[in-house]
C-alpha cells in the first residue's frame, strides 16, 4: 500500500468514526467477556475493545485498519468465509455462526459470531462485530456428548438389568438389551407401548403401575419388588427402581426405570427361610426329647396323685366319712394344675411360630419354669435362682424366652456331667456408650438374664465358635449344633444381645440382655374363684359343642350355676342346626376338633353368615397357633387352652358376652 493510499484510509476512518459518535461511546463502556469490534464496509478493523483484546490478543494499536479475515483459519480464508459472512450480513441484515477462530499467538479457540449491518439513510456505512469465546461451553458440551454416547453404549451392554426409559404417562421411549433378554420383547415391539404390561393382571386391577408412577412422581424416586411378567405369560420376580427425569426448569420429561430378574434368589432365599424354621423346629424336638424322660416320670407321679385322691374321695364318700375330703380334692387339683402346667409349656415350647413379641415378667417366667428346669437337668445339679427385686418389664416372645432358656439349661447340664450347679440370676442393666460398642449393642436400658454354670467351659477357640450354626462339641448324634445360635438369633431379633464368658475347667456364664420395655405385663393369673365368677343376666344363652360328653356336662354344670341357659352339641352338623334357628345364642364355646365334616373354625365361619358377629370362645387341648391356625382372629373371637380353671372359664364367659 502507497503512503498516500494509507493516508486516505486513515482519514475515512477518523471520518467514519466521528460520524459514528453513539456507538463508539458504546463500545467504551463495553464489558470484556465479548470482542467487540467496528468493520468498514470492505472489512477492516475501526474501533477494537478492551474484550477483544483479552480474547484474541491484539492491541487496539496493532489491530485498527488491519482486515478482520485474520482471525480466520487458514482453510476458512481459502474458502473465504469471512467476504461470505460480510456479505450474507449485508444481504439479510445479520450473520450468526459458530466456528474455529484463531488469536494471535496462533492458538485457535471456537467462537459464536455475530455481525451486524451498520446502515446510515438506507447506505451501508459499516457493520458491527460480536465474538464470544466458547470454547470451554464447546469442551463442556462435547464431554457431556462423549458422556451420553458411553452412558448410552454401556445400558445398551447390560445383560443384568432391563433399563429402559418411559415417557411422563409410563410409555415405553426406549429399550436396552436386557430387557429385550429379561422380558422378552423386541425394541420394535415395545416401543411406545405402556410400561404396565409387564405387571400382573391383580396389579393392573389395584392400579399399582399408575400408583407408581404418582408416586416416583410425586417424591421423584419408587422402589418395590413384586411379580412381573414376560412376553410368554410367565412370570419372574422383579426389583424395580423408577426415577423421575427433570429438565432444568424442573418440568418433568419421564421416568427411567430398572427392573432387575430376582427370581433365582427368591426362590433361594424361600428355601433357605423354609430350611432354617425345619432346623429351628428339628433343633426344638431335640430338646423335647431330652426332655421327655422326666416329663414321663413327673406325669406318671401327677396321675398317680389325681387318680388316688379320686379313689379315697369316692371310697370315702361311700363310707360316710365326709371330714377330710378337702385334702383329696385339694391334692387332685394342684396335681392337675401341675400338670396342665407342664402339657402347656410343652405344646408352646414345641410349636412353629414367628416371634409375637409382649410385655414379659422374666423374674415370673423363670420361676414358673423352674420344676420344669429341675426335672430337665436331673437331681445331680443343684438350680439356684437370684431374681432382681423390681425387675423391669421387657418385649420378647415369652415362648422363645423359654426356650432359649431350656436351651441354656441343657447346654449348662451336658457341661456338669458329675454334677453341679446351675444359677439363674436376673438383673437391670444400663449400658452406656463405651460398654454398648464393647458389646455390639446399642446403649440404652436392658433386662439382663444370666445363666451360669460350674461345668467343664470352654477353650477360646471353642468359645470363638460357640454361636455358629451346626458348632458342637458334643458327640455325633448327640447334638445339632443350634441352641446358642438360636439364642442367639432370638437376642438380635428381640433388640437385644448375648454374650458369653467361659474358661476351660471354670464354668461358662451366658448372658442375655433383652431391651426394657415401659408398659407392664398383663396378670393373667388375676382370677376371681367360681363363688365370685360374675353372674349372668336374664335369658343369656350359651351354645356348648363338643365331641366329650365330660366336657359339656361341667361346662353346662358351670353356666347354669351362674344363671345362663346352656344348650348342648356333639358335633358341627347339630351345632349348625341350632345357629340356623332363632334360638338367642349370647355366646358359642366350641371345641376346635369335631365330628362331623367340619372344624370348629369352619364351622363358625359358616355360622357367621347367618349371625354375623356372633361371639366366639374356642376351647381347645392344642396349642394356640396349631389350633385356629396362622390366620388372624376375627373380632368377638378368643381361645382358651384346656385344661383350664372352671373360675377362670366363667370370667372369660361374662367378658365376652359383655364386649361392646
């Protein structure tokens, strides 16, 4: 370029920029995260900010008058890109592109362009220039892109989970290769179909596909396991998890959802839960068979007892000498109550059953077991019992407490083989933070249940093992190896925990923290005597059925002593046909074995179509569980196990009648 040239340049340029005052001033107060710059109408460079500066290196010195194509690559120029751009500007009034631009020292970062048309009357007096630097949104955009591409790559190679994505109404929107494996549709043919075929018709029925997705949408995530089906009709059991997908403006746009084929493990664990009740039950009948001996040996002297005292009292009734018959009906009756004690404590300790945890006296538990205890152990071993005064209540199941006690007991005489003693002591416990981590447990009040014994004990690699499941050091055929681990398990499963302590030739003592619980058991031993049973009101009527002819005859001896009419049935099938009159019936007591076809349960079920809330106290010589079975009491039901107290009969007789 002549000097003469470049001096007439200069000029225009001094003149375009006094005509153009405004914008000059605007460029002044510009900010510097955008290159701002003024073009002539051929392309070059008037006015230059300070954010053009920072973002491509030049001065303003250095870069006025120079033409703006050399922020342009080397192949955008070849191709000239930058006169098309002036040109598509002028023609359209703006240019807006995003591309490769290069600064100074040669580096190229990517930009978002616009160029604007500067127009004075209509004539074309320049353009306005504005770049951003975009390159770490563009590194940002393209790692979130790389991102999504792997994300996508790696749920489309999972085998293990059907991962899927469902629109905001639960239709299907894509379709990953385990769900084509787990399910057993295409993607063709899922696609847009609804996400709630895969349930089972009784969860279509409830709604639960709908209720999850409300859910998930509502609290933004939902998790359950639960039947599913597949293609073919068969069923597998699922882990599903579903998330709610939101924008940014939090509006949501669907729902991804993970289903995961647990069948094989459910199948497992159901096993494995059905194996461990058959050990707990094979484990209890052990005990009950060690028990058995002494159990024959007491109930053949409580007979001998019940069956002698009745045979001096009939003896001595035909003689005439009446004097001295309360000590016979005395005598008949501990031994009767002794017995029942025993036949109860058997069918409860023998039984199947979860944990059904209550309120529980361990101090009165013990006592009432200690016969029982003394009997199982033998006369060689010598019980004492060290029972706290104002022992706090705690909740466990008092059934498994009995047996984890028997458990420890026969653990204790199997360790005293010449004999011993045996103590049983009871205490409350506190333990505090430092005491509760050396024990595994939580800090907090507890009921401690400690038996000890003056036995062999146990060597530390023995003691490491003792909870194991099938750990014995007893001969084969002699042991299963479960006692302490069912203790065990019983302990955790009540919020408590065990604890040995044993040296070789030193005795073992186990101790067994149970949590206090604030409410107090209930007496259920508090029972007014038949003189004082509480009497019936006018025209109360009982139905008895019962396949024992002895039973009904005191039974009935009972309610018409205390002014109710009784009504008399062997069996099911005569019982229903006085349910099915209009005789007034205030209260059934049945028996649950019967004659006839049909159960006591069945029996009241069909009864109570025709009387509906008819009230019900079922007798019966079985335990609880095993005689009304697993399905929960209906209300105005009870149960009563024989033998059982006349007195205590006839209170149960009145309270139910009474129920509101």
């Amino acid at each position: 370029m002549s000097g003469h040239e470049c001096v007439d340049r200069r000029s225009r340029l001094e003149h375009w920029v006094t005509s153009t005052t405004d914008l000059h001033e605007l460029l002044i107060r510009s900010v510097v995260d955008y290159a701002i710059c003024m073009l002539d109408p051929e392309g070059y460079i008037v006015s230059w900010n300070p954010g053009a500066e920072r973002i491509k290196g030049y001065s303003a010195q250095e870069i006025i008058g120079q033409h703006f194509s050399r922020f342009y690559t080397e192949e955008d120029c070849a191709a000239r890109v930058p006169w098309q751009a002036l040109k598509a500007a002028a023609e359209t009034g703006r240019f807006a592109a995003e591309a490769w631009r290069v600064r100074k020292d040669g580096t190229r970062f990517w930009a978002a362009v616009v160029i604007d048309p500067i127009l004075d009357g209509g004539k074309l007096i320049g353009f306005a220039k504005i770049t951003r630097d975009m390159t770490e949104q563009r590194n940002t955009q393209l790692a979130a892109l790389e991102a999504e591409r792997h994300f996508r790559l790696l749920v489309q190679s999972v085998s293990d989970h059907a991962i899927f994505m469902i629109d905001p109404e639960g239709y299907v929107t894509n379709w990953n290769t385990g769900a084509a494996r787990i399910k057993g549709y295409s993607e063709a043919e899922i696609i847009g179909e609804h996400f709630s075929r895969f349930y089972t018709p009784e969860d279509r029925d409830a709604r639960l596909p709908w209720n999850a997705l409300q859910r998930a949408r509502r609290e933004g995530h939902y998790e359950a396991e639960g039947w599913r089906v597949r293609k073919d009709g068969s069923r597998f059991w699922a882990s599903v998890v579903l998330d709610a997908i939101r924008n940014a403006q939090g509006e949501l746009i669907g729902f991804a959802k993970v289903t995961r084929d647990l069948t094989e493990r459910r199948q497992a664990q159901l096993q494995l839960e059905q194996s461990r009740e058959q050990l707990f039950h094979a484990q209890k009948m052990e005990a009950i068979g060690q028990l058995t001996g002494g159990l024959a040996h007491d109930f053949n002297n409580l007979l001998t007892g019940i069956s002698g005292s009745l045979e001096l009292l009939r003896t001595r009734v035909a003689q005439g000498r009446i004097a001295d018959l309360d000590r016979y009906i005395t005598s008949a009756l501990g031994a009767t109550s002794r017995a029942a004690a025993l036949t109860h404590r058997l069918l409860a300790f023998a039984r199947r059953q979860t944990l059904d945890p209550k309120p529980t006296n361990a101090n009165k538990l013990i006592a009432n077991m200690e016969d029982l205890i003394q009997r199982t152990v033998g006369p060689s071993i010598k019980i004492e019992t060290v029972l706290a005064i104002g022992l706090w209540p705690t909740l466990c199941d008092p059934n498994q407490l009995e047996s984890a006690l028997l458990n420890l007991c026969i653990n204790a005489r199997d360790a005293m083989s010449q004999g011993g003693q045996l103590t049983i002591e009871t205490a409350n416990t506190w333990i505090d933070e430092r005491g509760a981590r050396a024990r595994d447990m939580q800090p907090g009040q507890y009921v401690a249940v400690c038996v000890t014994d003056t036995g062999a004990g146990m060597s530390p690699d023995v003691l490491a093992r003792a909870f194991d499941p099938f750990f014995t050091t007893k001969a084969v055929g002699h042991g299963t190896g479960l006692g302490l681990s069912m203790v065990y398990g019983f302990a955790k499963q009540s919020g408590g925990q065990v604890r040995l302590y044993s040296e070789a030739d030193n005795g073992t003592t186990v101790r067994l923290y149970l949590p206090r619980h604030g409410a107090e058991p209930e007496d259920e031993d508090a029972q007014p005597d038949l003189e004082h049973a509480p009497r019936a009101a006018t025209g109360e009527t009982v139905l008895i059925v019962d396949d024992e002819p002895t039973i009904r005859m005191l039974i009935t001896e009972i309610l018409e002593e205390l002014g109710y009419s009784a009504i008399e049935a062997a069996d099911s099938v005569s019982a229903l046909k006085v349910l099915r009159s209009d005789v007034r019936i205030d209260l059934l007591i049945t028996d649950v074995g019967l004659p006839g076809g049909m159960n006591g349960r069945q029996m009241v079920d069909e009864a109570r179509e025709d009387r509906p809330g008819l009230k019900v106290l079922f007798i019966t010589g079985y335990a609880e569980n095993a005689a009304i079975g697993r399905t929960p009491l209906e209300p105005g039901m009870h149960v009563l196990t024989k033998p059982f107290p006349m007195d205590r009969l006839a209170s149960r007789i009145k309270a139910i009648i009474g129920e509101r």
